[in-house]
C-alpha cells in the first residue's frame, strides 16, 4: 500500500525481534540486468466469440444486412399498417458470392409496407448522433419513389426519420443520414416503401457516423479505445475453435472475409449453435470486419499482427474432419497467399487486393500460427508441410505451434502433450503455443510452471488462459478478483521467464452482456457502453509497465497462506527508456504485508517513486456496467532516497512500483 514511516519501521523491527520473526525482504538485483522483455510480450486475442465482432467491435447495427443466415429473414419482420398489402420474396443468385436478395412486390400505391430489423439485441443509438443508413437497391418495374427510414425506440417510438429518393432500376448503393432524438439500447429499423411496383434490395446497413477513427465500415470506438488502452504488443486473430470451424466447411477462410462488403461470403458463426445452454441461432459472420479490417486494427493499436490459420483441420471436439494429406495444396496456399496479401508489393496479386482496399504499403506481418488447438500424429504431419511451403517461400516468417486445448489436460492424457513437446524439440518451430483454462486456484499453485523449461528451443506463447472460478466454459465463471488477482501472480511467472515466454493474452476478449456464450471474458459490452473487467485491469497493468530487461527477483520469508501457497509474488524489470526499475508485487492474503525491498546496485535514487495499486476489498468483488471502475487502478508517489527501503502490501492486491534511479 504504501512507503512505511520510519516510526513504524522501528515498532515493526521491535516486534519481529520479540516475535522471532522475519519480515518479508524483496531484493532486485539491478546490477546485472538480463533477458530482454519482448515488445511483443503482452498482447490481444481477438476471436469473434459471444457476438464480440457483428454485435460487437464492428460497428454495423443491422442483423443480417443480405439475408444470407439459413433463415434468410432471421432478423427481419414484414412489416405492414393501414391494410396495406406486398409480398416478400427471397431471390438466389447462384453466379453471387453473396447469393440471396429481396425482392418486395407492392401491387398497390401506399407507404405502408415494408420490413424492420431488430438489430444485435436491439440497436444501440444515442441522443444527437447521426447515423448513416445504406442499401443496395434497384427497381424491376412500376413506380417505386423513395424508401422512408425509421428509427423506433424499445416502445416503438420514433426516433429518427429520412427519406430516400433516387432509386433506379440500376443495382446501386443508396445512402441517407439519420439523427436520434434519444438515447436506447433496443432501437430497430424500419423501412418503409413507398409506391407501387418490385423492388430489389440487398445489403440493408446502419452505422454510426461515429466510429473509432470515423471509417466508413468501421469499429465501435469505446471498444477499440479500450483495446488501444492496453498497449498491446500483438493482435491474434481472428482464433480460436473458430479458425478450425465445426467441420471444415464451417472454417474461417480469409479470402471470403477481403473485397467489397457485398463479395463476402457470410458464415454461421461456429458458436450459434456450441453451447445448447446458451443457443444463439443468429450468430453467424458477415466478415464486415475481415481480415484487411483485422490488419488495420492491429496498426492502428501499434500492436504486431497474429493470423492463426486453418492447417486442414476442423475442431477435434467438434467433427476432427482432416483434409487428406494429397488435398492440402489449398490450405498451404491459403496461408502463402495471406503472406501475399499483408506483406507483397502493391502489383503482386494479392497485395493488389490489399492496396486496392486502401492500404498501399504493406502491413509487415512477422509471424502466424498453423491450426489453433490441434493435436495428434495427424496434426504433426500437416503442420511439417505447411512449415516446409512457408519457410521455404518466407524463410524470415515466424511460425506457431499448437499444444492443443489446455497444456495440462488432455483428452488422451499426458502422453499427448509428451508426444506433441517431443515433436516441437526435434522441429523447432519458432514459437509454441500452450493455453491454459483452469481454476484460480491452479494459476496460483504453478506461478512457477515455466521455471523448469528447457532454455533452448522454440520461444513460448502463452496465446489463451483465463481463471474458470466455477469450470472450463461454465456459464457461472465470473470475472471476480480472486481470479484477477491470482492470474496476477501467474503473470509474474510468466514475466519472470521472459526469457522463454515472449508473448501472452487473456482469452476470450469481448462478451455481449445479452449474447455471449463463454465466460469470463476481459471486456464486456452492451449495445450502448462497455467496460474493462478486473483481470482487464490486471492485463493493462503488466501490459503498459513491461520494462526493457528482466532483473532477478528474490522474495524471502514470503508470508503462507493456509493452504501452503505463497502470500506474496513478484518480478522485476529494468525500463531503459525511463531508467525505472518496475516492481510488480502480488499479495494475495488478506492481511497487510509489510516488507523491504532492496534494489541491489543502485547507488543513487533517481526521483519520487510512483505505485500503482489495483485491490478490492473482497475475492467476489467484480466490475459491471453499473459499477465500471469499482476494481480500477489508483496511483500514487512517494519519495525515496534509499535503494532499500520499507512497503507495505495492501491485502488482496497488486501493486506495480516504478522506482527511478540513476
Ligand atoms: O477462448 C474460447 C475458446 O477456447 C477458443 O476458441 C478456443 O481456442 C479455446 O478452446
């Protein structure tokens, strides 16, 4: 909690003297800093899971915009009043990529036909933000004159009204402007016709004029601000079982996700139908936000970019389908290509697409992932043929290697992990990928689980884990602290080893307050606001206090807790840029820790002291729309002359300190 006054230092000697005990001693050794800590250490996962993407981070407020979901009016209702009559009819377009349209046959004059849309659980407009409503349309016959957009509030209200004129008989897009005169979190669409004749429609869209960086086709900005805020290293995308897809048709296939909105393919989202307690069957993927979206964001957030790709397999809890060795050219040139789109020159032929989308320079990519949660000789086999194509191409490009769904349980049991680690030793991938969801508890008792691994060899990526306070995948997992607190201390293991472990992220990232599937997730959202959970906060904390170098950290006579477990948890680094040593200290007993801490090395102190504490005052304690920053970090200073010197822990916390020395 705080710097100890010197009165009380002399009480606290007193004390341990007569108690015959020894206070807590930190010691930082600063006159040998070691491993540089990557600038890629803490990064995102992104995995379009519990609506995080359409409903989401992408901005769009219509649910299913071209009709594409296997109930082509999922979404929609035909609306009508004052008797007026018009049919709806669902055309198919084989020769399209994005097939189905609307045709809507009005036989008689009126304006009170048409269809609504009832958003992502509702739409989330505010007061005085403008909207921009767009539809691809064209009229096959009669006197088709304008559309008349609507707003309605959750009690059917209006809210907003715009006309659009100018149809043709030639497909086009159409575009008008909205202004709310309220705030709602359940707003829905209407669109009304007016005339008599066909129509053709398709693509029908609302977007905020506000979006993050004010794109057209953009992102939610309080969701992206909040990723922005975590300074990530990296950005992994777009997952995740939703790479692998339930079968391989179901997989993510980037190439559908590029080009104009209209040519991409719309998938069912692997997690509409996943978990039967919580059934979303309008989940599916519009890929609005796709892969050049995927790319940009991971610019815009400074962040290096992660594609994982599907190396021939389908999710192995799912259907396991394996595209047949002989059929894997495709797969092979998929990833090649992607190489192509985020890396090749403007002329090259995806790179082309990827400059004709607006970004003419390239987007650098440096490393992607074969498969994400493979397993099994049949992963081994594909993994070597995708490794030999890339490397052989793109010899720089750093490849990722999957331990399956959890380095510590497996569904064959341990020998499966024996078995993949024996591959890895012998092939070297660049990187390894372990996740890891397991009780809070287990994150405590393995603070040190990275300790004894081998030094050489591929570099380790801790790419998902998340304490489950109830069980893997439960609907009851709560984003409480006593999970953000001992993921805390698991994260000064991983720091302690950033010599081996050189990239780490929470999963998943985003949950929908009324339409997730898996919890915990690190940010929530509803259709209006959003805000960071405590293990968001505990992320944020190691992410933008990373330190340069690692030091070597000691922490003896560690207070116990009742189970034997350590009470306190520590790393250290070196920020050469700030000339701070970084302390990151975790107490998770409930009691308040009095220390010292000795900074071996340092002759001169270089300035006050700045601590950052993050706490609550119990384990259940949690964030919420209601109570954002209920769990929130609070800074301070103090001045230090010493480079030993006395600190209290608060109880249940972590506390990073930045201590300038000369
Ligand atoms: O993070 C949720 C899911 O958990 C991911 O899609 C998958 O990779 C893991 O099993």
């Amino acid at each position: 909690m705080h710097p100890v006054h010197p009165h009380k230092i002399f009480v606290l000697l007193l004390l341990s003297v007569a108690l015959g005990a020894t206070a807590p001693r930190i010691s930082v050794d600063v006159t040998q800093p070691g491993a540089a800590i990557s600038p890629t250490m803490y990064g995102i996962f992104f995995e379009d899971i519990n609506f995080a993407a359409d409903g989401g981070l992408y901005a769009e407020l219509v649910k299913n915009r071209s009709f594409e979901f296997d109930w082509p009016l999922r979404g929609w209702q035909v609306i009508s009043r004052d008797g007026a009559k018009g049919r709806v009819l669902i055309l198919r377009d084989e020769k399209s990529r994005n097939p189905r349209h609307l045709r809507i046959q009005l036989p008689q004059q009126g304006n009170g036909f048409g269809l609504m849309n009832e958003g992502f659980r509702g739409m989330g407009l505010w007061q005085d933000a403008d909207y921009r409503f767009s539809v691809m349309a064209r009229i096959i016959e009669g006197d088709i004159t304008a559309l008349r957009i609507e707003l309605v509030d959750e009690n059917e209200r209006p809210i907003a009204e715009a006309r659009l004129e100018g149809l043709t008989s030639v497909w086009q897009s159409h575009q008008c402007q909205l202004t709310s005169n309220s705030t709602t979190s359940a707003a829905k669409l209407k669109v009304w016709i007016i005339g008599s004749g066909v129509l053709d429609m398709d693509m029908i869209s609302l977007f905020p004029k506000e979006t993050w960086k004010a794109r057209t086709n953009g992102l939610r900005a309080d969701l992206v601000q909040l990723l922005a805020d975590l300074q990530p290293g990296f950005l992994r995308f777009p997952g995740g079982c939703i790479v692998e897809g339930f079968d391989l048709s179901q997989r993510y296939q980037w190439k559908n996700t590029i080009g104009p909105l209209e040519e991409r393919v719309v998938t069912i989202n692997r997690w509409n139908f996943e978990f039967k307690h919580r059934p979303t069957p309008d989940y599916y993927q519009s890929y609005g936000l796709g892969f050049y979206e995927y790319f940009l964001l991971a610019e815009d957030l400074g962040a290096e970019p992660m594609p994982i790709v599907n190396c021939g397999m389908a999710c192995q809890f799912n259907t396991a389908e394996l595209a047949p060795l002989h059929q894997l050219d495709p797969y092979i040139a998929d990833a090649l290509d992607l190489i192509e789109f985020a890396n090749g020159a403007a002329d090259s032929k995806w790179g082309a697409i990827r400059a004709e989308m607006g970004h003419v320079e390239p987007f650098n990519m440096k490393m992607i992932g074969i498969g994400n949660e493979q397993w099994g000789p049949q992963y081994i086999e594909r993994y070597v043929k995708f490794a030999d194509a890339i490397k052989s191409k793109y010899p720089q490009m750093q490849l990722i290697a999957a331990t399956g769904s959890d380095a510590t349980i497996f569904p064959n049991g341990q020998e499966e992990i024996d078995y993949l680690w024996s591959q890895w030793r012998k092939l070297e991938p660049d990187i390894v990928d372990e996740h890891f969801y397991r009780a809070p508890e287990w994150f405590l008792q393995n603070v040190d689980w990275y300790d004894s691994y081998e030094r050489s060899g591929p570099r380790l990526f801790v790419g998902e884990w998340a304490s489950q306070s109830v069980g893997v995948g439960s609907p009851d997992n709560r984003n409480n602290w006593k999970c953000a607190l001992y993921e805390a201390a698991f994260m000064t293991g991983l720091e302690r080893n950033a010599d081996l472990v050189t990239m780490t992220c929470y999963a998943p990232l985003f949950g929908h307050e009324e339409a997730w599937q898996w919890r915990p997730d690190l940010i929530w959202f509803d259709n209006l606001t959003s805000y960071g959970t405590a293990n968001y906060y505990v992320q944020k904390l190691f992410s933008c206090h990373p330190g340069t170098r690692l030091l070597e950290i000691g922490v003896e006579e560690s207070p116990k807790q009742d189970d034997e477990t350590k009470g306190l948890y520590a790393s250290a680094t070196l920020d050469e840029k700030s000339g701070h040593v970084i302390l990151k200290v975790v107490n998770v007993t409930d009691d308040v820790v009095e220390t010292t801490i000795d900074l071996n090395g340092v002759k001169k102190m270089g300035g006050n002291a700045t601590a950052i504490l993050l706490r609550a005052d119990s384990l259940t304690d949690e964030n919420s729309l209601e109570e954002p920053k209920k769990i929130y970090p609070q800074e301070s200073s103090f001045e230090l002359t010493d480079a030993r010197f006395d600190y209290e822990f608060t109880p249940l916390s972590l506390t990073i300190l930045r201590v300038p020395i000369e």
